[in-house]
C-alpha cells in the first residue's frame, strides 16, 4: 500500500495565499488564491503548476479571500476584497463573469460555498460580513440577498445535505439549507431564503463549521454507526450533536486559533488547521476524537486546506507564499500498488 508521503511546498504566489480547493471532479486538480490577485491551477499527482490566473487589473484591490469549484468542476469561483466575485472558467482560463458588490470586502476570513448538487448555485457572505448573497451562475446579476442573518461577521458557511433533521420533508436531490458560523459563536442552520431552521451557539468565538460527511445518523445505540456531529473551530474545536447538544471539547491547540476544519470523505479522520503554522490529525470515534498528532507545519499560519475527492492528497493555504501538497496514501476506493508479472 502506498504510504503517506512528505509535504512539498509550491510557491508561486507573491503574497499570502488565502484558500485552496480540489476539483471535484479531477481527482488531481486543485487551485489557490492569494492577496496577488492570482488564482493558480495545479496538478498533485505531479505537484505542478499548471495555469495562473489574474482576477483583477492593477487599479483594483487584488486580494483573493476564497476559492471553490463549482460541483461540476468546470468553473472556479474567487472572492476578493474588492467585494467583487469573479467565476473563471478552468479549461481556458477566461473570467466568466464578475459579480460586483456582493461578497465581503474585509480583510478578514470570509464564507463561499458552492452547492454540491446544483453546480450553478453559490452562496458568499455579503458586503457588511453579517449577511449572505446567492448567486446563479447563470444569471449577470445576484439572486437574492439575506440581510443580517448574523449579528456578527460570518466567518464560514456551507451547503447542509437534506438528510439532517431541520431539513427532512425537502427535496432530497438537492441541497436545500444553509450552515453559517459567525465571529461571536452562533452557529445557524437556514433555508436559501434566510429563514432560520435551526440555531446553537458554540460557547467560544468560529472561524469555521464542518460538518460530517456522511448521511445524518443519530447514533443512539445502533452498534458501530456514528452519530453525526457538526464541528466548529475557533479559540477551540467543539463537537455539537443534535440530540444531545454540546458533545465535546478538543484542546490539542491550546490558545491558538483555528481556522479551518475537514473530514476525509468517509468521515472517520478530522484535520484541523491553527494559527501556529500547524496542520493536526484526529481520528473519529461513535463518541469521540482522539488526536494522532501533527501532520505537517509551515512557516506562517495555514489559512485554508482541502483534502481530493478520495482522500489521495491534502493541500494547504499558508501565510509563508506557498501551497502545501501532502501524500496521505492509497485512493479510498482501492490500492495502487505496481506490480510485475512474470
């Protein structure tokens, strides 16, 4: 079996890379953004790159805060500080379109999302920080605003499966609610329109929301399942479970900051990014995580990460300029060992 390699770092940003995804539909290809105003293309099998991008013209702002592919892989949206986001199209390296006035203009981390079903939907956080815009991808203009969902600055936001329980009676093909986390700890659960489904708050202040990747199950006393739980990160990592609230407390990362949480796609390891240039690992069990250490470290806080569609590579957004590109090992789906018959 393929083991897990060591990191290579790519730099050809000339400024703080910002976010990073993989492609979901190229198991290899993944892109990057940075305050250069560039959006770069790689491959991680090859650990190259291959396209770069530039989103705005020297008159504007150039500083990319998020990056995410549509579902379909086809095009890459980019959030920047000039409130404006711009949809690329990734086989020609053209801007599609550019949404002005729409995404949030802060310096700080910011919320895009694309839905995982839909590939022209997307959602980024509004102008003021405390709102979302949804977007169209087939429409030259917005497709609704929802105005103060927040009372503080949303920090990250996702599409939520249908299966969870504030979303069942939905349309199961589709992703129809929304999970927003914001600076003071709220953690909401609300339909495209803005109506609030469900809410909780963590107890600390988030930077990012994760939920786990498998279709909701409560758990109880179902020997060997999991029971879902959705993460947040912040001053520290909590585990929320809709049946019995608050579940657990992760506090490997002391007083450092977390940025950004991500299941592997069976959902039974956690990766957690902190401000201490550290990437950390957790395994996942029916009523706990244990934490199996470091995984790699940069030289300046990791902004953002993303792991490939079958949990091959891990990438990672840094501070220091560069992107991060790790080996876990095996496709999930099966091994890839050579071998020679004779």
């Amino acid at each position: 079996m393929q083991q897990e390699g060591k990191p290579k770092f790519l730099k050809f940003h000339q400024n703080k890379v910002r976010g990073v995804a993989f492609s979901p539909r190229d198991r290899y290809l993944f892109c990057s953004g940075a305050y250069d105003g560039k959006v770069n293309l790689y491959s991680a099998l090859r650990m190259e790159l291959l396209m770069c991008y530039q989103i705005t013209t020297m008159t504007l702002a150039r500083n990319v805060n998020a990056v995410r592919f549509t579902s379909d892989g086809s095009r890459i949206l980019a959030a920047t500080t000039a409130r404006r986001l711009a949809v690329v199209d990734v086989e020609r390296g053209e801007q599609l379109l550019a949404y002005d006035n729409c995404a949030f203009s802060g310096q700080d981390r910011t919320g895009l999302a694309a839905d995982p079903v839909c590939p022209n939907m997307a959602v980024s956080v509004a102008v003021n920080g405390k709102g979302l815009t949804l977007l169209d991808l087939r429409m030259p203009l917005p497709l609704d605003f929802v105005y103060d969902l927040h009372g503080s600055i949303i920090r990250d936001v996702c599409f939520l499966g249908a299966g969870w329980p504030w979303t069942r009676g939905g349309n199961q093909a589709s992703s129809s609610s929304l999970l927003s986390s914001s600076a003071e700890g709220a953690v909401k659960v609300s339909t495209l329109d803005g109506r609030i489904l469900h809410s909780y708050h963590a107890g600390h202040s988030l930077n990012t929301v994760c939920p786990t990747p498998e279709p909701y199950s409560a758990g109880g006393g179902e020997e060997g399942r999991f029971s879902s739980v959705i993460m947040s990160g912040g001053d520290m990592i909590s585990a929320y479970m809709p049946e019995t609230e608050t579940h657990e407390v992760l506090k490997e990362n002391k007083d450092m900051p977390v940025w950004k949480l991500r299941y592997t796609s069976h959902g039974s390891l956690l990766y957690s990014a902190c401000e201490g240039a550290v990437l950390r690992r957790y395994r996942r069990y029916p009523d706990h995580h244990e934490y199996l250490g470091e995984v790699l470290r940069h030289k300046g806080d990791i902004q953002d990460f993303d792991i490939s569609p079958y949990d091959e590579f891990l990438i990672t957004a840094s501070k220091d300029r560069s992107v991060g590109v790790l080996r876990l090992g095996a496709p999930n789906h099966g091994w890839t060992e050579y071998s020679e018959l004779t």
